[in-house]
C-alpha cells in the first residue's frame, strides 16, 4: 500500500507540472475483476477484485499515441484462525491471519485509432512490466489488536506483457467511463495458494499451499478516465 500511495503522489506532482502544457494527460482508476488462465487458473480458480490507478501522457501533440504505467492490486485469497500457544507457561490466544497479494506495474503505450462510434473512443494498449507476488502473516494477541506483528512469508516477481482492448465514453467535458478488456501473460514464478481444507495447526499459512506456474490473468476493468487539460 505504501508503494501505491508513493506512486499516487509522484503522478499528481507530474500532473500539475505538465497540465499548463499542450499534451493531453489522463489520470485514470478503475475496479477490476480478474480471472487467472492456464496452469495458473488450476491454483487461484475464482475470480478476484482489485483496483488499478494510472497515468497516460500524449507523445506527440495531434498524434492518437499515448505512454504511461499502471499499478494494480488483486487479493489472491485470505484466512485468519485463533491458535492458542503457550507463552511464559501460560496458554495464551493469538489471532493469525494470512493473505496471499499480487500487486503488478506496467509501463503502456495506448492507441486510439480514428474511429468514434456515437462519441465512444475505442483504443488499443500494450503492457512490459512486472507482477510482485508476495504473502503476509499478522499475529496478535486475542485481547489487543494493537500488538499485532506482520511478517512477509514470500516475495518473487514475474516478468509480465499483455494487450488490451478498451473504450472510453464521455460523461462530461472532462470525465469519461473507462471500460477495458485485458490479457497479461507472466513468466512462471513461486506464490502461495490458498487451500482451505488444509487443517491450521502452528499459523494460518498452513492455509496455503507454495505453488510455481505461469501467471497468466484476465482482466475487466470498470472505471474513469480524467482529462487534466480541458477546461470545462
């Protein structure tokens, strides 16, 4: 989360140094519902929610082409248990819980072609970045939340591509609904799967299960797209 909201700022700093200038800028933010594909479809088979937050900056000023990045976040799967442990020879509750993250970024190029059926702006977009998949446990004790402890069990990263297909149509002078169609193939890479019949015994990482596959995604994503240099 730290990451996310480091890069929100660095993009608002961007903005409102380049908004004065006569490339078009977008902000956008979006919910996505992603679908894992292939062998990785066989470990996370549900779909999952997220959000993705972006930036895109015009190229050439005239010129349909567009460069930026994109950060998005996806929970692959959570549980939590009370465990009791004995501690200075006494029986004393914890509360565990584990998730399991995928938290990617792409750098992207975005075209839109000279086709406008009724206002809507269809595009196309290319995607190189990286998914970091990584795992936590929080410990606490049962009578104070506040004592709680995180512990990152496992971090690795997976080189990522992709296309997507998309349309963006016009609310306001400013503000457009973004809608967007994604395929972002990964590079095979370790992360930890939940498996809710497993029985937690010492943490609720025995929860999950440390898999390795391709991290192939699907991805539909809801959300707007904001236009900095227009003036209402």
């Amino acid at each position: 989360m730290k990451v996310i909201l480091s890069t929100l700022i660095w993009v608002l700093l961007i903005s409102g140094n380049i908004s004065a200038q006569s490339k078009i800028t977008f902000l956008e933010g979006s919910i996505c519902f992603t679908k894992a594909s292939g062998f990785f479809a066989r470990q996370i088979p549900e779909y999952k929610f997220g959000f993705d937050v972006g930036f895109l900056r015009q190229v050439k000023t005239e010129k349909p082409l567009f460069w930026g990045m994109d950060i998005y976040y996806n929970n692959l799967g959570s549980t939590s248990a009370t465990i009791e442990e004995i501690l200075d020879f006494n029986f004393v509750n914890f509360d565990y819980s584990t998730t399991s993250n995928l938290l990617g970024a792409n750098a992207r190029m975005r075209f839109y072609p000279d086709i406008y059926l009724f206002g809507i702006e269809p595009y196309m977009e290319a995607h190189l970045g990286y998914k970091w998949f990584f795992t936590n446990t929080t410990k606490a004790f049962s009578d104070d939340a506040e004592s709680s402890d995180t512990n990152l069990e496992k971090g690795s990263l997976s080189l990522s591509y992709g296309i997507s297909l998309g349309f963006n149509i016009p609310i306001s002078n400013k503000l457009y609904l973004n809608l967007k169609g994604s395929y972002l193939p990964g590079l095979s890479t370790p992360y930890y799967a939940l498996r809710p019949e497993n029985s937690i015994v010492t943490s609720t990482l025995d929860g999950f299960d440390l898999k390795r596959s391709t991290t192939d995604i699907f991805r539909w994503d809801l959300g707007v797209t904001y236009n900095i240099n227009k003036d209402e």
